[in-house]
C-alpha cells in the first residue's frame, strides 16, 4: 500500500511511483515530476512556485511529512 497524505482542503499527495507521478502537459508532453516538485509547478496563473514548500521558500527536509522526506527536494 502506498502512503499518502490529506491537507484537509481537499488535496492529498500520493506515492504511486516512487516518490513520482505521471504528468501530462498542455503541449502533450509526458514525463515523471517528483512529488516535491508538484509544488513548484505553474498550476494556474497566481500559483506561487516559491511557496513555503519549495526549497527557495524555505521548506526543508523535515518539515516534509516523514513519509516523503527521501525524496528529491526542489
């Protein structure tokens, strides 16, 4: 079973793959992204990409809940 997490606004994080997910982009691109990287993609055009849990806002290894931790931090 893989582990995942609830925000309690009615987003999670789920490992599906290895600490990645599938992603699908508007020009029909296909590739991996990290689950730590979700954070810092252009979601809509005032999604902050620098938010508190991205590397340049400040999130640090801990402050990942201890099931993501390992995972590559961007």
């Amino acid at each position: 079973m893989a582990e995942g997490g609830g925000t309690g606004d009615g987003s999670f994080c789920f490992n599906g793959h290895d600490g990645c997910v599938n992603a699908v982009f508007l020009d029909w691109s296909v590739r991996k992204v990290g689950l730590k990287e979700l954070w810092t993609l252009k979601w809509f055009k005032d999604f902050d990409t620098r938010g508190p849990w991205t590397k340049a806002g400040g999130a640090r290894p801990t402050s990942w809940p201890p099931w993501m931790r390992g995972f590559k931090d961007y």
